[in-house]
C-alpha cells in the first residue's frame, strides 16, 4: 500500500457553535467561521479542505458527531493540519483541550487558531493556556449569571421554565401564566376523586385506557401545545407511572412552586431536585383544580403502605418454566388477591395489567400445576 504524503493528507476546519454564544450576540455563527476559515487556508495554501462541524453543542461537552468524525480522521493518520477559528472553539474545559491538544502531537498534526495568532508549528505558545483558562472562566461566570437572573425572577414569582403541567396551558394573555384547561382539568379531577374512592392508581390507568382517554403528551398534540414526551406508540397507554405523577403535584390546589431543581453543574449541566425549604412557594398564584383537603387526603392514602403479605417459603420450582397459552408471557408464581380473594400458591399471567397488551385475568393453583407436571413425568414411557 502507498504510504500517504503530507500533500495528500486533509486540512481540518472545525467550526462550533452553541446556543451560549448565540445568547451572548457573538458573531460566531457557523456560516461566519466556515468563510473565515477558507480565507485563511487559501492565502495560506493549505488544500484538501474538509469541514467538521458542530453545531449547538455547548463547549464544555467533548462528545460532538463533528468532533468525533475529525478525530478518527486523525487517529487514521489522514489529517497534516487542524484550524480553528479561535480555541474557544475546541472546548472551554482546560483538561479536556489539553487532551485534545496532547492527541494532535502524538498524531504529529498541525493545530493553528487562526484569530489567536497560534500555530504549532511555531513552537510552543505559553499565551495558549491562559486563553484555555479564560476560556472556562467565561462559561463558568455564565452560569453564575444565568443563575443569578434566574433566581431573581423567581423571588418575584416569575417563571424560569414554559413547561406547564397537565391540567393548565399558558396564558396567551400573561405571559408566564397558567389558566386552566378545562378538558385535562376533568381528567384530573377524576383521578383525584377515584383515589379517594378506594380505587388503585393501576386500575385508574386502565380505566382512562379502556375508555381512550388521550394521555398528556397525545393532548397537548391535539390542542397545538408543546409536548415535552413526542416519542411513544400508544396515545391512550396512561400508566400508573403518569397517574402518580400527577397525583403528587401541589400545583393542582392553586400553588405555584419554583426552583423545584437547580444545576450542580455547569460543565455536564447535572442537576437535582431540590429540598422544601429552597423552593419559591406562592399559595393561590394560580387557578386551582382541587381543594387543598382533596389533595392532603390523597397524598395521606398514597403515603399508606398496602401490601399483601410477604411470602415467607423459598421460590417455587416451577416459576420461570411455565407460559400463559393464550398470551405467551410467563406466569409469576405469587401470593396475591384475585378476583377479591385470597390465593396462595398460585401461578397468574404476567401480560395481565400489561401496559401495552393487557391478557385476561386467570390463575392455576401451585399444587394442581406440580401434581400434573408430577403425573407427566411419573407415567413418561422408559427409553
């Protein structure tokens, strides 16, 4: 095989842009750094250009399809010279674009920042790991910013975030604001007053599915709002999941509640879930769809522990190796209430209550199961 010559090798121009810098009005878009970096390869002669780009991907995040793609490159020995429009492009993590740095001499490329007046090939650049410095300094007094912003607009009682919870939609009015939705209010009302009825949040699910009631997301779809879950198969599948979620929510008595997470971190963006005592709570800052002692009674049954009696013998021998014959899914041995009795040592259908395909409900008894599988064995012909 020919070894590849220097003049055959690419030139990489790597552009990035993230929606920090759009918000911070610098002209940095890709279209800008695509044109400064031909310009300055062309008077400089460097050929076989190839773009690698990224766009709206925040500096401090070093997995980028763009960036990825121009280090295979490099890794395959293809790439003679890397340029940049400036090393805030690379990244804005100091360790990271050192890594970056130490992978372009071990692959002998040429790295060159072209507004930076940078160019490896010059020698080494003691001017460079102050740029890298300032670099995350930059995203890092960002942050605070943004957080300082955004604690201040919630003292005030102004959201930070346009999501809105099942049951409101955005006030086109007041911005900012919730009024309620009188067609999700219904449902909502609903799974309130079935909980208080005595009814499980599972049984609640099925019920909405069996009379097609559209879950949150397929409702916003109709209505024109944002869905925040686009991606599922079933418009009607509410699980007890959902059902909970909205059972917990203060928001339905007239609370409004801020500040329910706040970011650790301003490099991976992780974030938590706050306590009580850090949220902005405002009592009646919103339209309420149930009374406060609906909601506290809910919230004191679901808190209550209900649980059929732990089985006390060792696991059954047959569980695992038997199927249900009109479904297909395994039975699960259990002890457990079944049609409002109790039954022991029984095997049931695990697709019964399935989210997505919902089998009959039936059961075998343990002992009638081991003592057909007993007689099959004991009256099997002797090879």
């Amino acid at each position: 095989m020919k070894k590849q010559t220097e003049k055959d090798k690419l030139t990489a121009l790597y552009e990035r842009l993230s929606h920090d810098d759009e918000r911070a009005g610098e002209s940095v878009s890709i279209e800008n750094q695509k044109r400064i970096l031909e310009d300055y390869a062309r008077k400089n002669g460097f050929i076989n250009i190839r773009h690698f780009t990224d766009d709206g991907i925040r500096g401090t995040t070093f997995k980028r399809p763009g960036l990825d793609a121009m280090l295979d490159e490099i890794r395959a020995g293809n790439v003679a010279t890397v340029i940049i429009k400036d090393q805030s492009r690379i990244g804005r993590d100091v360790v990271e674009v050192g890594l970056l740095k130490r992978t372009f001499d071990e692959y002998h490329v040429r790295f060159i920042a072209a507004n930076d007046n940078l160019d490896t090939a010059n020698g080494f650049d003691i001017m460079s790991i102050f740029r890298d410095v300032i670099n995350e300094w930059y995203v890092a007094d960002t942050s605070r910013k943004i957080k300082t912003v955004f604690k201040s607009r919630m003292e005030k009682g102004l959201r930070c975030s346009g999501s809105v919870c099942y049951g409101y939609r955005a006030s086109k009015e007041q911005k900012g604001e919730w009024i309620i939705d009188e067609e999700a209010a219904a449902v909502v009302r609903r799974i309130f007053q079935s909980v208080l009825a005595g009814e499980t949040v599972a049984s609640i699910a099925k019920a909405l599915r069996t009379e097609k009631i559209p879950i949150p997301s397929e409702h916003w779809k109709r209505t024109g709002e944002p869905v925040r879950a686009a991606k599922y198969t079933d418009p009607y599948a509410w699980s007890a999941t959902t059902i909970g979620y909205i059972l917990k929510r203060p928001e339905y008595t007239g609370r409004k509640v801020l500040g329910k997470t706040v970011c650790e971190n301003y490099k991976t963006k992780s974030s938590r879930k706050t306590a009580p005592e850090e949220q902005y709570i405002f009592e009646g800052a919103i339209p309420a769809i149930v009374d406060v002692e609906t909601w506290q009674t809910v919230q004191k049954i679901r808190e209550t522990v209900r649980r059929a009696p732990k089985r006390q013998n060792a696991p059954n021998r047959l569980t695992g190796l038997l199927y249900c014959a009109d479904c297909g899914s395994k039975l699960t041995h259990r002890y457990t209430l079944v049609q409002g009795k109790w039954i022991e040592d029984a095997f049931i259908c695990s697709g019964y209550r399935h989210l997505i395909h919902d089998c009959t409900m039936h059961h075998i008894v343990g002992q009638r199961i081991e003592g057909d599988a007993n007689r099959e064995l004991f009256f099997q012909p002797l090879s």
